[in-house]
C-alpha cells in the first residue's frame, strides 16, 4: 500500500492507494512551525506502507520534517515529485516547467486521463489558480487570485474597524454586521471574477470546454456558481496516483536476478563452444560409410581440423538458423 501526500499552504491532504484503487482522502489543517505531531496523530496507526509519493508546495522545512518521521516509523524515504514539461499525455505551457507549482501540474493530469476534452481546472484553496488544458493535452496557461482566506485576512489586518469578533455570528447576504459584510463581499467577489472566466472560455472554445472545482473553499463557492462546475475533490492526490502506478510498471531486477542470470548465460555459453585448444580423442571405431551411419559423418564434421571440409555441414547451418531465431531483437525506440 502505498502513502499520497499533498502538502499545501495550510493544509495536509493524504490518502492511500493500492491494487484495488485509491482510498477517499482524509486532511489536517497543518502548524506554521511544524506537522510531525499531526502526522503522529493521524498517520501512527497506518501499517504495511510500502513508498510515500509526496506533492509539496510548502517549502523545505516541511519536507525535511516529513521525511525525518517517515524513515524513523517505516524506514522509508518519500519520494517528492516534481513539475515536469511532458508527462502522462499532459505538456507542461511554462518555459521553466518546474516554475508551474506542483499541486496545478498533478491537477491537470488528473483532469486530462478523467476526460479527452478541453478543462478548466479551478483550485480553491488558500490562492485560488485556474488553468487550462486542451483536448490534445497541451497546458494553454492559467491565472492565480487570492483566495477567500487571504481577502478576509486582508481585509482585517488593514483596517481596524474590520477586527470584530466572528466565531458566532453568521453571515447573510445583505449584511447587518462587520462578519457578514466581510463573508459576502469575498464570497460575490470571487464568484462574479470566476463567472466572468467561465463565460470568456466558453466563447473562446465554443462551449467545448468542462469546468472542474476543487480545493477547501470549493464547497463555499459552489451554490453562487453555475450547474456546469463540477465538484471533483482531492485531483492533486488523484494526479499523484498516476507518478505510483508508474513506479509499479517499470520492471525491477534484483542482484540475485542479475547473478542468476550471469550463470545461465555462462553456462550457455560453455555448452555451445568448442575450445579449440583441446585436440579431439582419435575414435578406434572403423569407419563407416555415410549410408551406414550418418550420426557419425555429421559429428565429425562438427570438429575443427586442419582439413578442409568438402561441402558444409547442413546441421551446423541448422544450429546457426537456429540461434539467430532465438535471438532478441532490439526494439525500436518508439516501441520502448
């Protein structure tokens, strides 16, 4: 079984794959200072991890710490993945393609192996990205806005009258106190500037074109957007899954495999050669004519001597046909 990890800007989500497909995905919200006490907390109890496929876009410190608890519980060493300029029928649009964050490059594959249409992908989360991805696979760009979390917090660390307190009031369209007016102005701001995004694709692909959601404030944003935005949760983990099942298709050769194989091939090739060194024991057995026995002409025949042969051996042409059909070709490298 194996672990998926995407690490993002304030939360971790994760879930497990394995021969029977993948889990639903479970998250925590993580800790500016660190995650190893979240990890012991949600991931302790998981046994039989064979690897951990990691997608971070949180920096270094949180992959070190990530990888310092996986190798301490299961001696394992994450694998973190990276943006990459063609993968899984997708073509990466940015000139440096590790530029593109990871979480939008996984989405996108997610999305293209899902449908063989042109996509709009919407994430939602503490950045609010959009990108597209044509029918073909090629990634025609995207943008990137703040998402609800960070206009709220803006909005409340730049003005002072905006600072009252809001864990127990709820929010109403037409506002009659500070939390509300906050909550529906980001919500309407957010929702008309992804309206407007979704009706200029929709002219520039003649209504060809599917519109996916997803990311934490995904569910908040939906009721005010049109029917034909799809909800399609944990993509990132999703994309991830497909850089797994990659790993399990390649094939894997152990050194006993190898040393094996050596001494098959050496004792082949001893049972083939004739060494030239050693001269063949003279047979006192009295010749016989080729009517009479012709498993002798042929075996002698075989031996080199210093006498030339008077025609060629059909069965040494058979054994060199043969060998030649034995053979493996080498594939061409389109076939690889």
């Amino acid at each position: 079984m194996k672990l998926l990890v995407d690490i993002g800007n304030s939360r971790v989500k994760w879930t497990c794959v394995d021969k029977d497909g993948i889990a639903e995905g479970q998250s925590f919200q993580r800790s500016k200072t660190g995650i190893k006490a979240s990890l012991n907390k949600a991931w302790k109890a998981l046994t039989d991890i064979s690897a951990v496929y990691v997608a971070n876009v949180a920096g270094d410190k949180l992959a070190e710490q990530l990888t310092d608890w996986t190798e301490k519980q299961w001696q394992l060493t994450p694998k973190f993945v990276s943006t990459e300029k063609k993968r899984f029928g997708v073509t990466n649009a940015y000139e440096d393609p590790e530029k593109l964050g990871i979480d939008r490059w996984l989405s996108l594959i997610a999305a293209r192996q899902h449908a063989r249409q042109a996509q709009c992908i919407i994430d939602c989360g503490t950045a609010i990205t959009i990108d597209i991805v044509t029918k073909t696979g090629v990634h025609k760009g995207g943008m990137i806005l703040p998402g609800l979390g960070l206009m709220r917090s803006s909005l409340a660390a730049n003005a002072n009258a905006l600072t009252e307190e809001t864990d127990e009031q709820e929010f109403a369209t037409l506002a009659t106190n500070t939390f509300s007016a906050i909550q529906a102005g980001t919500l309407y701001s957010v929702t008309a500037t992804l309206e407007r995004i979704i009706n200029d694709l929709k002219d520039n692909f003649d209504d060809h074109i599917r519109f996916i959601i997803t990311g934490g404030d995904a569910e908040q944003l939906l009721p005010l957007l049109s029917d034909e935005v799809t909800f399609y949760p944990d993509i990132v983990l999703k994309g991830l899954a497909f850089y797994a099942r990659q790993d399990d298709k390649k094939p894997r050769h152990s050194n006993k495999d190898k040393q094996v194989q050596q001494q098959d091939e050496s004792a082949s090739t001893a049972d083939t050669t004739v060494t030239a060194d050693k001269k063949p024991r003279r047979s006192n057995t009295p010749k016989q004519t080729p009517e009479k026995n012709e498993s002798a002409e042929i075996a002698d025949s075989t031996v080199t001597t210093d006498k030339k042969p008077r025609r060629r051996s059909k069965s040494k042409q058979a054994q060199k046909n043969a060998a030649a059909d034995n053979q493996d070709p080498t594939l061409p490298e389109k076939a690889i």
